[in-house]
C-alpha cells in the first residue's frame, strides 16, 4: 500500500490567512486580574495541511509562558482539528469545529478541567473571528451547569508589519 500526498482543501486554505506574525492583546483583564497581557505568536504552514502556531509571552499570575496550537482539517470528520498546550499546564486540549456560515467565525469546542470545579470537567469553545487580513479576534468560553456560557477572555490579533 503506497501513502498518497494529502492536499490542501478550501478548508486548509482557510487556515493559511492566520499565517504570519501577530501581536496580541487581551481586550480586557481576566476576572480577578488587575493588568492587560501582551504576546506574540508566529504561525506556519506544513504544506498546506497543517498550521503551527507558537506563542510566548507574560501571563498575569503565570509569568512568561509558552503556548502551541495546531490546527487542520480533516475532511473525513468534516471537521476542523486540533491541540493546544501551554507552559502553564499539564492539560492537552483536543479540538475539533466548524467555520459559520459567514466564512468569518471558526469555534473549536474541547473538554477539559473544570477550574471552579476541581476533578471534574467542562465544555469549552475557542472562537476565531477574522475581522480582516490584518486582524482577528479570539474569545474563549466554557459552558457552565446550568447550560449558558461564560466568557473567559478575548484578545485581539494585530499582524506585525
């Protein structure tokens, strides 16, 4: 049995606008922090299929972090897939979503720990928004047991010149 290449569908192609370098922002403190968090983040491409995307920075009450996410997709599911880890944790949060019918909103739904909730655990949505080429937004929110969502935090992504 021979592998056969995989190639890029719309889908990946959609991935390939977050390419680049960006400067990120938190559009308003965490609840419970006093101060803004400022990164970066430098995302590439593997052929197409699949997009890395390396983050570092300060966190409040962290300290200087580390993040890594990937992001593909795969048309068997026809879903978008993913991970994300970060310094800060020992969690691996596994992603898979869908872009709205705008072409403009990705929401990548996981489970993972449930921070009010110790040794249980809950839904969270990661939603990407691009604004425009040079801009995107990312909100993160967990589902809480009552079935209404929370919003954790919002950032804005700027892409550097």
């Amino acid at each position: 049995m021979t592998m056969q290449k995989a190639e890029p569908t719309q889908e990946h192609r959609w991935l390939e606008q977050l390419v680049g370098e960006w400067a990120v922002r938190n559009d308003a403190p965490a609840p419970g922090q006093e101060e803004t968090a400022e990164w970066s983040e430098t995302v590439r491409s593997l052929d197409g299929i699949w997009f890395v995307s390396e983050g570092s920075g300060d966190m409040p009450g962290c300290g200087p972090i580390q993040t890594l996410l990937t992001l593909g997709y795969d048309p068997q599911k026809k879903r978008y897939v993913g991970t994300w880890i970060g310094s800060m944790m020992t969690y691996l949060w596994v992603y898979e979503g869908t872009l709205d019918e705008t072409g403009k909103v990705l929401t990548l739904d996981c489970i993972g720990p449930d921070f009010e909730r110790p040794g249980e655990t809950a839904r969270y949505q990661d939603i990407v928004t691009i604004i425009d080429r040079d801009n995107r937004k990312f909100t993160a929110r967990v589902q809480k047991p009552d079935g209404s969502w929370s919003e954790m935090m919002s950032a804005h992504y700027r892409r550097k010149a």
